[in-house]
C-alpha cells in the first residue's frame, strides 16, 4: 500500500505535537493557548487605535499594520507569560504531574487535529470532491478530517459554509479589483 503525503505530514504532526505536549503538560500548553487567544482578542480590540496613533510615524499602511500587529502580540505574549510564570509555579506543587502529561499529550493529538479541520474548512470544504488536489484523494486520514470539519460547520456558525464562501467570494472580488 503507498502511503499518502497528507498522511505522512497528518502523522507527523500528531507525533512532534503530541510529543511537545507531553513534555510541556496540559495546564501549560493551555496558558500558552489562553495567551494566543488573548493576543488576538487584543489584536481585534486595540489595532484601529495604535494604527491611528501611528499615522504620522510609519506613512506606509503594510509596514505600519504589520508592525502593529506585531507589538500587540508579541507585547500581549510578554505580558500573558509574566501572569502565567505564577500559576504555573502553584500548578506544579500540586501531585498530579503524571495526569498532567497525559491530558497534555492527548491536547497535543487534538491541536494538530483541530488545525488540519480548519485548513480543510476553508480550503477544501468549499470545492466538490472531484476538484481536491491529486494528493489528497488517496488519503487515509483525510476521511476524519472530513467527518471532524462537518462537525465543527453544523454546531458552530463561525465555520458555516455559506460565510465560508462569502469569504472566499469577497477575497477574490478584492484581489480582482486591486489588479
């Protein structure tokens, strides 16, 4: 039987996520979670006003939006680890490390999981099956996948395939208009 490229990549990501994860424990690699949700929570909410800020300093709009960026995650990340450093030293007095690793493996399993359904999402979800790339058709993995995006599109409406396409729609119509 050949082995597939997505496969290969699917399970190598398992194995280094699962791995780092393992390594890490759960509640740490759910800090760093925590802090890169927060990070682009911040994002949204403060980039239109440091953008303004900046106006006058950085002329060009793509340096100044990517240096933005940039400072409110990098500064939330900062921020985020100084507050977690303290939790984490409570964290590890208590006895349940063993625990701790395993729950931390199995959220390193989910996170490449839940990252390749979310590439699927917006990648191929919104093509028919006959028009997927070559290398995707005799994937073993991509089935789970598949069941796992259809999932995720049915029980949250962020992933509804209609703003999916709306979104896809509006990216071509601006890059379109910008040739």
């Amino acid at each position: 039987m050949e082995t597939n490229l997505i496969d290969l990549i699917l399970i190598f990501s398992i194995v280094i996520s699962g791995s780092l994860a393992l390594f890490q424990g759960f509640f740490k690699e759910l800090l760093a979670l925590l802090g890169w949700v927060t990070a682009f929570i911040n994002i949204k909410i403060f980039f239109s006003d440091i953008s303004n800020l900046l106006i006058n300093i950085i002329v060009n709009d793509s340096l100044r939006d990517i240096f933005v960026i940039s400072s409110i995650f990098i500064i939330t990340l900062i921020i985020w680890r100084l507050i977690s450093i303290p939790l984490l030293k409570i964290f590890k007095s208590t006895s349940i490390g063993y625990l701790d690793k395993l729950l931390g493996f199995i959220f390193g399993v989910f996170r490449v999981f839940a990252l390749a359904c979310i590439i699927y999402i917006y990648t191929l979800m919104p093509n028919e099956k006959e028009n997927f790339p070559e290398y995707t058709k005799n994937s073993r993995l991509l089935p789970l996948i598949e069941s796992l995006s259809e999932i995720l599109t049915n029980n949250f409406d962020f992933f509804n395939e209609n703003k999916i396409q709306d979104i896809i729609n509006d990216t071509n119509n601006e890059s379109i208009e910008t040739e």
